[in-house]
C-alpha cells in the first residue's frame, strides 16, 4: 500500500473517462497504452459531463449501468475505475502526489464547461486530446479550405477520402490498482427499458443487424410499425461503441445493398452535426442561419403541454410521444412528424423541443438534437425549407397505414375502423379527443408568417 509520503515511480497515465464507455476501438484508450506502463481510469461525476441527465430518466439508468460495466471490465484486468465526485483538477493533482503522472488523455469535446477544465488542466499536467469520432473536422474541408455547410458535399468528400477507416483493436490493457476510495453515484430510479447498456450488448447489436436489417433499411427504415432500424443510437451517445469500427464494417458491405450506403449516411449525419457543432459552436445555442435569430416564435404553454402528453387530439403525434415517455426512444420518422407539428402547426420555438427530447430521450446527443430540431423547424444547417410542412395526416397514412403503431401506443382506438384511427374526427361518434388546430389553418398561418418575416430580413 503507497502511503502519503511515497510516490510509485513508473510511467503513468491518466485516462479520463466522459462520453467513452468501452475499452475495445478507444483511440483514447489506445494512445494511453502506448506512451505508459500503466493507467489509472477516472470518471467524473460532477454534473459537467451530464447537465441534460435527471436522475429519475431512462438515460441516467442507461448511462449509469453502463458505467457499472465498464468498471467491471477495468477489474477483469486487474484494475481500479476511479469513480469521483470531486472535480478533475483536484483528483489530478492527489493521483500525482502518489504516482509519477506522464500525461491525462481525454476525448476531445465542445463543451465549455470541458474547454475550460482543459485550460487549467495543462497548468500542472500534460493534456492528450483525442478525437474518437468519425470524422476530423479541422482536416475535412472544402476547396477554399472552410467547414462544409452542405451535408451531400460532407458526405461525398468524406466518402472518397475514406474508403476505410482506422480503429483501436485493443487486446492488451493494463490498469492500475489504485487506493483511492470511491464515491457513490445516485441509483438510478428508472429502467432502462430495452436497451441494456454494456459494450458487449452494443456489438452484438450491431453484429446482427449487420448480418440482416441493413441489407434492407433503405425500404423499411421509415415505417414505424416495423422493427427495421439499429436502435444504436444509445450506444453511440456514451461511446459503448465505435463509430470508427461501425463504419469501417459497413464500408465493406457497401456494394451488396443501398441499404448499408443509406445507413451509412445516417451515420455520417451524426458526425455533420459534431462537425458543425466544432466549426459553429453558436449554434448549439442559436438557430445556425442568422436571421432567424430574432423569428417571432409564439408561447403557448397550454398547447407545449398537451404536445408533450401526446394529448394533440393527432393520433399519430400522440403515440409517437407517448412511446417518447414510456420507453426513452422514438423512431427518426416519428421525431421528425412532431417536431414539425410543434414548430410549424402550433408555431412553437424549436428550443421547446429540443429541451424536450433531451429530458426524454435514452440517445439524446446535444448536436443531433440540436442539429435535428433545427432541421425541421427550417432554420438550421442544410435545413428543410421554411415551406416543408409534415401533414400529420399523410404521414400516419403513409407510415402506418394499418395504424399497427398506433394501435399499440393508443390502445383505446385498437377496436376502430382504420381510416377514422388517422382521422378519428371524420366519425360521426367522438372516439378520441378534440384536436388542437386545424392543420391546413396552421399551415397557411406558418407560411404566411414566415414569408413576411423574411421579406422583412432579406
């Protein structure tokens, strides 16, 4: 046992866990292990990492076991995951009273509450910021040497400068054991529902949707009825999976299906969201496209809320969030029907949604949220067009047109007619409750308050 007048003299490295819950293809982990003997893994829990986290969410659950298995794991090889409620510089500082400290590495993030830590950090220790992303977003630029505002043309460069991807293959780790005595993490309250969090669960859930649904995800992926998506999105918001091993896997796969290619562009949003964040850290607060920084959203608490109880009197709004609340997750099609009915039939700010969503969701990933939410709102990067309404209507027809989805998260429609499920206030008897608005009035009101707002702002 080191006692507090020792220090082991060896060549040790600190790992800093945040958003990186694996050991295997961790170019933190890996670049750790090639410059020290030894490393001595290190989580945070002092709020910074998880601002967006309740303690009674689905998320929090998620997040928390799957530190519990990381911590599992770092035992498996003899080692001790330091689990700390103090902050990063006190610790740093006692660790290197005890051990000879060569230098912290940590995955590189936007965060400014992480910017700054990092700034004071190198006052007293050498920094290593690794990106664990898919893509380099100070070197992917485009032929003026500036950050690509286009996702097609990000998505094209990438794809010719990249037909494989390197990735950590770990096999050998050594951790030390260190004495420092744990804190507790609040237990979680909630369930984690299906997504049982772990590295392991992750690649297996990859593997298998590798070896059959990718191969058919450009036919099924919009249907909310059919269990045809990844579902990794979890995995890939705490880093229990590579992005760079997920992607340098389907690549190959590429000319046996459209399927992987439109699955691979999935993906590649994710990162144009990262990538914009990095290159536009404004907007993660702000709409990205200016003028709309002033657009006069309106306040209507009464209709935020029934939006959030799936009580819009809109079938298919309200089971997609009524499953948002029950299990933590909603289908991408489904995230993009309320999301547009939030913001273009009941005129609410985008921020409203997105604060949401972040509460709510198992995956919620601040620049995807962010980047999707604007999306849809029209006033974001590469954004759908101020005019691009979703009729909620068609959608469900479209999407669900045997209401299968429905049907499952309304179950009180499950004995009705079809057609009257998608417009239950087509029937003469009152089977479900009154819609908010009219669509088609709303619409017209969105179209004409945005066109008078940019005629105003050119």
């Amino acid at each position: 046992m080191v006692n507090d007048h020792q220090k082991i003299k060896n060549k040790f490295s600190i790992w800093w866990i945040r958003k990186d819950l694996r050991l295997n293809c961790n170019f933190t982990l890996e670049k750790a292990l090639q410059n020290s003997e030894k490393i001595i893994p290190i989580f945070i829990c002092d709020n910074k990492l998880n601002t967006d986290i309740n303690i009674n969410s689905k998320s929090y659950a998620f997040f928390y076991y799957g530190l519990k298995e990381l911590e599992k794991s770092i035992e498996k090889y003899s080692g001790k995951l330091i689990i700390t409620n103090s902050d990063i510089h006190s610790i740093t500082k006692y660790i290197q009273t005890k051990f000879e400290i060569k230098s912290l590495y940590v995955q590189n993030d936007i965060e400014d509450n992480f910017i700054n830590d990092i700034k004071q950090l190198k006052n007293h220790i050498n920094v290593e910021l690794v990106n664990n992303n898919l893509v380099d977003a100070q070197t992917l630029l485009n032929n003026s040497n500036k950050p690509f505002k286009v996702f097609s043309r990000f998505a094209k460069k990438f794809k010719e400068n990249y037909k494989s991807c390197d990735f950590a293959e770990n096999t050998v780790f050594k951790f030390a054991k260190t004495e420092i005595q744990n804190d507790n993490l609040p237990i979680p309250k909630n369930t984690f529902g299906e997504f049982t969090p772990g590295e392991n669960e992750a690649n297996k859930r990859f593997q298998n949707f590798k070896k059959n649904k990718i191969f058919t995800y450009h036919l099924d992926r919009d249907y909310l009825y059919k269990d045809s998506t990844s579902k990794l999105s979890p995995y890939l918001k705490y880093g229990m999976i590579s992005v760079r091993k997920i992607y340098s896997e389907c690549i190959k796969l590429m000319n046996q299906s459209k399927g992987v290619e439109k699955w691979i562009d999935e993906i590649l949003w994710r990162e144009f969201y990262i990538y914009i964040s990095i290159h536009f850290p404004d907007s993660i607060k702000y709409e990205f496209q200016e003028k709309y920084r002033k657009f006069p959203w309106e306040k209507n608490s009464n209709y935020l809320t029934k939006w959030q109880e799936g009580e819009t009197g809109y079938p298919i709004i309200d089971a997609c969030m009524k499953q948002l609340k029950e299990t933590g997750w909603m289908h991408n099609r489904g995230r993009m029907i309320v999301a547009s009915f939030l913001t273009k039939d009941l005129f609410i700010d985008w921020r409203e949604g997105e604060n949401w969503f972040m509460k709510q969701l198992i995956d919620g990933d601040t620049a995807s949220n962010i980047g999707g939410w604007q999306w849809t709102a029209g006033v974001g990067v590469d954004a759908a067009p101020y005019f691009r309404i979703f009729n909620p209507v068609l959608q469900s027809k479209k999407y669900d047109p045997k209401a299968k989805f429905i049907t499952k998260w309304l179950p009180k429609l499950k004995n009705i007619p079809v057609k009257y499920i998608h417009e239950p206030w087509l029937s003469e008897n009152k089977i479900y409750i009154d819609k908010l608005i009219d669509h088609q009035i709303s619409k017209n009101k969105t179209l004409q308050n945005f066109k008078s707002f940019n005629n105003h702002n050119e």
